[in-house]
C-alpha cells in the first residue's frame, strides 16, 4: 500500500513538474522573440518597450498567484493546472497574427498566466508528501524552471529554421503556434494521468487570507522576489544583454543564457534537499552571500577610457625646427615621442589589439602614447607643452570569466528558490497554496520589474551592468534581514 501511496505520490510530482517546465518556456517566450523581431527590424521598439514586453507577462503570473493558490486550495490541482495549460494556449496562438505593440503587449497579458502555475503546483504536490519530504519534492517541482533554459536555448535556433535565416521573417509567427500546440498537448495529457486532491481542511477565504497578516510571509516574500524574480528577470535580459555587450548572434546569447537558467533549475532539486538536511535559513543565507559577492565582480563594464597621460615640455625656449611622430626638435635640441603601435586599423590603433581576436584578458589593457601639439616654425619658450600624453584603457569583461559568474549565480539562485518554499512548508503547512501563493506573487513582480528597471538604468546611465548594481543592493537587504532575523530568535530562545 505504501508502495503504491509512493508510485502515486511520484507520478504526479513528474506530471506536475512536466506541466511547469512548459508553462515555464512558454512564460519566458517573449525574451527571445522580442530580442529576434526588434534585432531584425521587424518592430522598432525601445530599451524601455522591450523591457515592458518582457516585464508583462510576468506581472500577471506573479499578481495571479495569490488568486491560482487559493483556487487550488479549494478545488485541487488537477483543475486548475489544466485550466492554465488549455487557457494560455489561445493568447499564445493568437500572437502569431500581431502586427502592433499594443497586440503584442494585450496578448502578452494572455498567456502571462502560465506563470501563475507555479502556485498551482506547489499547492498540488505538497499535499502527495510528508512534511519531512516536502522540500525535496517542491525542489524536484521547481526543476520546471529550466522551462526558461528550453526556449533560451531551443527557440533561437527555431526562429532562424522557420525564418530560413532572416530570409522569410514573417516565418517568426510560426513560433507561438509550436508553443500554443505544446501548452495544449501537455494540458490534455495532464488531465488524462493525473487524480485530484485538495487540503482536508476547508477553510473560509478569511481564513486563508490570515496569514499574510504576519510579517514573516512578506520577509519570505522579498527574499523570494530576489532569488526566483531575479532569475526571471535575467533569462530574459540576459539575451539582449549577450547580443549588445558581446556582439553576439541571438543564437549564440541564447546558448550563454542557458548556462544560467539551466542550472538554477537542475540545482533547485538539491536546494530542497540541501535545506530538508541543513535547515532553510542556513542555505539560504549562505547563497545570498555568495550571490552577492559574484555581483560585485560584475559591476566593472566592458570599456574603452581616454585619458590624459605624461606630456613633453620645452626645457628651454626656441623655435620647432622639425615634427614628426616619433620627435619634436627644437634648435639643436631632440625630444623623442612615444608613438602609437600596432598596424592601422582604427581599434588596433588605439588599443594595441583587435577586438574580434583580443585572446583572454583578465585585467584591464593600457596603451600609452604621445601627440604634437606644435608645428615646425613656431617659437616656443622653457616650460611650454609640446606634445600632449594619451593613455587609453581598455577593460575586455571578458565573456568567459562573465558567464562563469552567471552560472555560479544561477545555481545560486535556483537553490535559493527552493529554501524559501522550505520555509513556508515548515510554517504554514496547512497553508502552502495561500502563502505559497503570495509569495510568488512577490517574487513574480520582482521578475516582472525587473526588465523594466534594467531598461531605465540602461536609458539613464548608458551602462548595461548597472542591472548588476541594482540587484546587488537587493541582495544586501536580504542578507541584513536574515541577521536581523537570525539575532532576533537568538534573543527570544535565550529569553
């Protein structure tokens, strides 16, 4: 019987993660389809529009999962999870015939649903495992999340397939259509293998709503919003950001996102199990720390910097009786130059290197070299400047070292996800669909602004890694509300 209570309890943890990986890729459409349609001219949209369209449908999955947790709640999951599939497959299919923002924007609204299923499946599967299994089954749940690394990494290539390289654009439109078939086959087998429970508990919707009252639900929430909104944020903005930064093809920066959506997702299985074993709080402190720092490291951008170096003053005054590249005389009196090197191209020119054949370089790259400022005949006195010193820097961020860092941060941030579900399953147990859903609601809206914020401190500032910056302050209030936290139980056990 138990036997048979465990092949149950797993069947449906594997149809329910196999639900959420899709809605998860088909969530995360936009991140490459906007980048693909705005790159090939196809639509003339902004930093800010573009970070609108990937920002909206994740609103939506974030704001509904309060609603989609308690509906789960009160009429199981089964339900609800094929309600989401079957429904978000017509927004998805129609937005294949968009032609405007606005089409594109309403319909992105549409399908944004798919995100809430989160909320749905955590409610579902918690009820098929024993508190102390419950980690590692939401962990396993939350693998779904490589949903995001499926499309960064197939979707690309399937639009240059379907679009015979750029050559028949309009073939973009059959994108949406694959993924509108794919939510609607997954929903029809999900309702045909799967048996419906709900809590034996029912509950008033007062009730449910209780415990959002409590301040822990809200501090699990922006704990939530930085590991798993920030996530979400940056498997979007991580393609525009490979193509702009690193000249990259969106084939090529859809391969370099999924080496951070991919192991957030693989990793959040061992982030339940890590946190059934060690205890949620230690985890997740410790992948805030090491979010942190990785951060930090990414705050330098790829650059190019002018400026002023060592110059050449008269020692004596005269008349320049000759100029050249390489030495200025003065009268009886030489004074030699450092020249520019390297060949002619403008770039090698001034840096010494190219930048499409750069190599590795760790550490910022410096030329230094010196231009006349005077011509043959001019009358010069003792101290006047000759020729003016130029020291010009360059700082390569190189794109391996870079993505190492993403990938640490995205494990990371896939196991942090799964610590902060711990939480709330050793909290409010009788509750995981309304506190679960709240907190994905949190952590919904931190990847629905997430793009938004990234596209107005990229129009502000002019720097991409200014995203960088800003999570990284996120992360720090995070670390400061678990001491804050961790002191504060201190203080009441020893009381």
């Amino acid at each position: 019987m138990d036997m048979k209570k465990t092949t149950s309890s797993n069947l449906i943890l594997f149809f329910s993660t196999l639900a959420f990986t899709v809605c998860f890729a088909a969530w995360m459409i936009n991140g490459v389809l906007v980048t693909f349609l705005v790159n090939n001219g196809v639509f003339n949209w902004s930093s800010v529009e573009i970070g609108w369209l990937l920002g909206v449908p994740v609103l939506v999955g974030a704001v509904l999962r309060l609603p989609i947790g308690i509906l789960t709640d009160r009429y199981g999951g089964r339900w609800v999870i094929s309600f989401i599939l079957f429904f978000c497959a017509i927004p998805m299919y129609f937005l294949s015939m968009s032609n405007s923002y606005f089409s594109f924007l309403l319909l992105s609204f549409g399908f944004g649903l798919t995100g809430a299923s989160f909320a749905a499946g955590v409610a579902y599967v918690s009820l098929w495992y024993p508190k102390e299994k419950q980690g590692a089954a939401l962990g396993i749940f939350g693998m779904g999340t490589m949903g995001a690394a499926l499309t960064t990494l197939f979707a690309p290539t399937v639009l240059n397939k379907i679009t015979d390289n750029g050559m028949n654009i309009e073939g973009w439109r059959t994108l949406p259509k694959l993924y509108a078939a794919m939510l609607l086959l997954t929903g029809i087998i999900f309702l045909l293998v799967t048996k419906n429970k709900k809590p034996a508990e029912s509950k008033s919707m007062k009730e449910r709503l209780l415990p959002l009252k409590e301040i822990r639900v809200w501090r699990f929430g922006f704990y939530y919003s930085f590991v798993f909104g920030s996530f979400v944020a940056l498997s979007q903005w991580l393609i525009p950001y490979y193509v702009n930064v690193y000249s990259l093809s969106i084939v090529s920066a859809g391969l370099m996102a999924t080496a951070f959506s991919l192991p957030a997702g693989i990793f959040r299985a061992a982030g339940g199990w890590l946190s059934d074993k060690l205890g949620a709080r230690k985890v997740l402190l410790w992948i805030l720390r090491v979010c942190l720092i990785c951060m930090v490291f990414l705050f330098v951008p790829r650059m190019e910097i002018q400026a002023p170096g060592q110059g050449i003053m008269a020692s004596k005054s005269g008349t320049v009786k000759s100029v050249s590249p390489n030495k200025i005389v003065v009268d009886n009196d030489t004074y030699f130059l450092q020249s520019r090197t390297g060949d002619s191209s403008e770039v090698t020119i001034r840096f010494g290197i190219h930048h499409d054949q750069e190599g590795f370089l760790f550490l910022p790259t410096s030329t230094f070299h010196q231009i006349p400022i005077v011509k043959e005949g001019d009358k010069i006195v003792n101290g006047e400047l000759l020729a003016k010193g130029e020291t010009l820097i360059y700082f390569q961020a190189n794109k391996w070292i870079f993505s190492s860092l993403v990938f640490i941060i995205g494990i990371m941030m896939g196991v942090g996800g799964a610590a902060v579900y711990k939480h709330i399953s050793e909290y409010y147990p009788a509750s995981i669909g309304t506190v679960g859903g709240i907190v994905g609601v949190l952590g919904g809206l931190g990847g629905f602004w997430g793009p938004i914020i990234f596209g107005y401190l990229l129009k502000t500032t002019g720097i991409w890694t200014t995203c960088w910056i800003f999570l990284s302050i996120l992360g720090a209030v995070c670390i400061v509300l678990q001491y804050i936290t961790i002191k504060s139980i201190s203080v009441n056990t020893s009381g």
